[in-house]
C-alpha cells in the first residue's frame, strides 16, 4: 500500500517517467523559504549565486530540512523503496524577463544510476509555461539517449552541459504547479525549460533522491541519508550541515564535490585541466 502516492500516479511514474501536481508542502512554508532565500541573497548576494547552485544541502540547515520533508519522503518511498538518500538539492531562480533556460537534457546521462534516482521539483513560487516552469517529454526515461556536451550553453554560461540530441518539441508537454506543488520525475526523463517572460520570479528546488542499494556507473556518489538505513555502502554519507553557510560547510561541500569523477559544475575534465569552484577563498564567507 503506497503511503502518499495514489496507485494511478505510481503507474503513470513508471509509464511515463514523472507525476506531477502532487501538493505536499504548505504555500505558508513555502513563503518563509521564499524570505530565507531574499534574505541570504540580500545579505550575501555573490554568494548566492554559488551556494544555492548545487549541494545546497550540505550548506544550509533548513535546506537540509527541507531535504527530509516527510510527506515528500512518503512520496519519494513509494518510488524508491525505504532508504533513501538526499544526493543534491539545487535552487533554480529565474529572475522576472531572464533568458535563463535549461536545453533538453537527462540528468543521468553522464553517469548513470541504477535504480535511477528521482528528482522532486518542488515550485516555491507557482510555476507556469510563462515563467519558464518544466517541460518534460513524456515516455523518454527508458534508455540513456544520444547527447553531446555543450560548453558555455546560452542558457547556462561556464558550464559544460549534456544536451539530450534530436527531441520533438511537439513531443513536450509543459507541467503548471502551484507553490507547494512537486514534480517528481526520473533522473533520464528528458526535460528543460525556458526563459521567464513574466514579470514575477519563478523559484524551484530541485532534489535528487537516490535508492541507498543504487549503483553508480562510475565513481562513487554520495549523499544524506534522510530515510531509513544504508545496508549497503555504495554512496558515502554526507553530513548534515549546522547553521547557515558557514565557513566550515563551504570547505566541506567543495570536498565533497572535488571526490566526483566527473565535475559536476563543469562536465569531464580535459587532461591537465584543474577545477575552480567560485566558493574559493576570495569568496570565503567569515565565521
Ligand atoms: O529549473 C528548471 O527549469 C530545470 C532545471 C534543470 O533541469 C537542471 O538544473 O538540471
């Protein structure tokens, strides 16, 4: 018996790769996250842009909190199975009139994870095909599709990105979501989005969730433990950061990032190139 997921969603999730509208958070706990965020960025607005970008959950308390949500981790257990492990929570804010966008891309593409880990959206702010919310081709989490790396896409500059090659457009289907609404969709699902044309910010934060007896293609990930008992070592455990953006959780996340295989800012590595994170000591916040 499913805890929140109906029978119907949990088919359609395995025919079609995503379930979406599935309301489980307050609108009143999403307005106090909204001012979390305007506060942080208001006080510390370069860093915003780097910490809220990937791992968010190893630097700031409440979003490790929000990480372990229970009745989205009731949702994500009935697609996952009991242990569950948070591997990323990222911030993805369009500010009103922005071109920023994300290309057609599976998550999974460059590594991948079996089972497949599943990626919560969870709409902060409502999230509409105006604002750029999510597109999502329906079906397309089957297999690893053909993709080719992009460096500096327009959408996502200093970046190296898989680009998912040869979709239909007519094939998207463009997903609507109140604040407090998730998406919960497949780390192969093709999705994107496109740029904000309305005059109001969309917030999302996404999640990936990862079964603890998952496998990596390569390397080894690692990740929170937000439900249940790892049984199996096959992601190492992260810690759960204490207050907000401290210096000690800055050093502990670029750590962390620096163990992966492939560099999750920047895609592959070419021989003799060295990884700089924008979290570097110019940027270090005091204690
Ligand atoms: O925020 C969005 O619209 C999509 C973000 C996304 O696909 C990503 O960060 O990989």
């Amino acid at each position: 018996m499913p805890k929140r997921l109906t029978e119907s969603q949990l088919d359609q999730f395995n025919e079609l790769g995503f379930v979406s509208g599935v309301g489980l958070v307050e609108p009143s706990e999403c307005s106090n996250i909204r001012e979390r965020i305007e506060a942080f960025e208001a006080k510390r607005p370069e860093d915003a842009v780097w910490a809220f970008d990937i791992k968010a959950n190893l630097l700031f308390d409440w979003v490790y909190q929000l990480g372990a949500h229970e009745a989205t981790l009731d949702a994500v257990e009935d697609l996952l199975g009991p242990n569950i492990f948070n591997t990323n929570t990222v911030f993805r804010i369009k500010e009103p009139g922005s071109g920023t966008n994300y290309g057609w891309h599976q998550d999974a593409a460059r590594i991948e994870v079996a089972p497949c880990f599943v990626i919560a959206y969870l709409a902060i702010t409502a999230s509409t095909p105006e604002n750029g919310g999510l597109r999502v081709v329906p079906g397309s989490h089957r297999s690893t599709l053909p993709f080719k790396i992009i460096v500096n896409d327009d959408g996502q500059t200093q970046r190296k990105v898989a680009r998912t090659l040869q979709v239909e457009e007519s094939d998207a289907l463009d997903l609507t979501l109140e604040p407090g609404e998730v998406t919960f969709f497949s780390g192969l699902l093709v999705h994107g989005s496109r740029a904000n044309r309305s005059r109001q910010r969309r917030i999302a934060i996404l999640t990936d969730y990862t079964a603890a007896h998952a496998r990596q293609s390569k390397g080894q990930g690692s990740g929170q433990l937000v439900r249940g008992v790892d049984a199996w070592g096959h992601i190492a455990p992260e810690p759960v950061p204490v207050g907000s953006c401290t210096a000690a959780s800055v050093v502990l996340r670029r750590d962390v990032l620096n163990t992966y295989p492939e560099n999750p800012l920047m895609g592959s590595l070419a021989p003799g190139e060295t990884v700089r994170f924008p979290d570097e000591p110019a940027f270090m916040p005091q204690t």
